[in-house]
C-alpha cells in the first residue's frame, strides 16, 4: 500500500500547473461549442 501512495505521489508530480490550465480550458471552449451547437428541446420551435 506505501509504495502504490507513492507511485501515486510520483505521478501527480509529472503534471505542473499549466498543463491542468490548459486541460481545464480546451474542456469550457468544447463544452461551450457543444453547447452552442444544440439544439432546442422540441425539434421544431419557432411556434
């Protein structure tokens, strides 16, 4: 168990904090484009 904790340790290092920046923005510009993208609960509208 101590050595899968620090595996685990180790491997949170190999991420610093720019590249979690960047995973969390390329992630709101997909959901924002998908969401932009949808369409209107009905189908038709406009009625």
């Amino acid at each position: 168990m101590k050595n899968k904790l620090a595996q685990l340790f180790t491997a949170t290092h190999k991420f610093n904090r720019t590249h979690v920046q960047m995973i969390f923005a390329i992630l709101a510009l997909a959901m924002l484009v998908l969401g932009a993208g949808a369409p209107t609960i009905g189908g038709g509208g406009g009625g």
